[in-house]
C-alpha cells in the first residue's frame, strides 16, 4: 500500500507489533515492500528472517541492490538475504551475483549472496506502470512465485 511509505515511525512500529501475532500463525509470511531503502523498508527487511532482494542484472539496479545492503548491515547489523536474479539466465543471474559479491566482500565485509535464480512473472502493466487490470491469476502467479522462492531458501539455509 502507497501509505506504506508515509507512516511516522510510531505507525510502523504500531504495523509490526499487529503483524507478529500474524506472522506466528503462518510458516510464510511474505511482504513485499516498495524498492529503496526508505525507513520502513529497512525496518521490514531487518525484522524478517530471511529478505529476498529482486534485482536485474543492470548496474543500476545492482547499485541500488547494494545500497539496500549496505544500509541493512551499517545501520541495523542485519545480513539475511538472499539474491533473486530477475529478468537474467542463469549466466546473467551468477554474473550479477559475482559483482555484487565482490563489491559485499571489498566493502562491507560480508560474504556474496546465496543466488536464487528465478525467472519472475511479470504481468501486462498499463501505461501508468501498475498493474490495474491485471487477472487474479497473474497476481497469484507472482505470490506463488514468491513462496516458492521462500521455501527454496529456506530448506538451503
């Protein structure tokens, strides 16, 4: 939800307290957060136990790949993600792992991302860029795309 991104920090603490009992009654729980690294973003993913982090092998989105990352473990100390390589073969997706592991290993320290590649469904977006459209069927492609990468990385963790 767009309002996501607007909540003061009492509000977004006030949504995870709610969504922990939630959480607890369920084995996954996804949440798909907006891409950035606003507040609540880094909020959300430090809370998780395991963030799946979408990138494309384009040096822009493994920039802002990296800038989640690296404000994941500046700022909160959390290294729990796994790679998803979007839109790539299996070439492309290892490549973009190579490079964002190496500037993880010469900067900040941590060990290159376990890789899940995966090619991501993408549904018809109209001209605004949402999905508005879309059938129920693709949008639950895309959430059964997501459990399944969930239940990959978890039985490799």
């Amino acid at each position: 939800h767009s309002g996501m991104a607007n909540l003061p920090q009492a509000g977004l603490l006030e949504f995870m307290t709610k969504l922990r009992p939630l959480m607890e009654q369920h084995t996954t729980t996804l949440i798909d957060t907006a891409a950035g690294v606003h507040d609540h973003v880094l909020a959300l993913c430090a809370n998780a136990d395991l963030t799946l982090l979408v990138t494309t092998p384009d040096p822009s989105s493994l920039t802002d790949a990296y800038a989640l990352l690296k404000l994941l473990w500046q700022k909160q100390h959390v290294a729990n993600s796994w790679l998803v390589a979007n839109q790539a073969t299996v070439r492309e997706g290892a490549q973009a792992q190579a490079r964002l592991g190496s500037a993880m290993e010469n900067f900040l320290k941590l060990a290159p991302l376990p890789l899940l590649p995966w090619r991501v469904p993408q549904p018809q977006l109209n001209r605004r860029g949402g999905c508005g459209g879309c059938h129920p069927s693709t949008l639950a492609a895309g959430a059964v795309w997501a459990a399944r990468l969930c239940r990959r990385a978890n039985a490799h963790r």
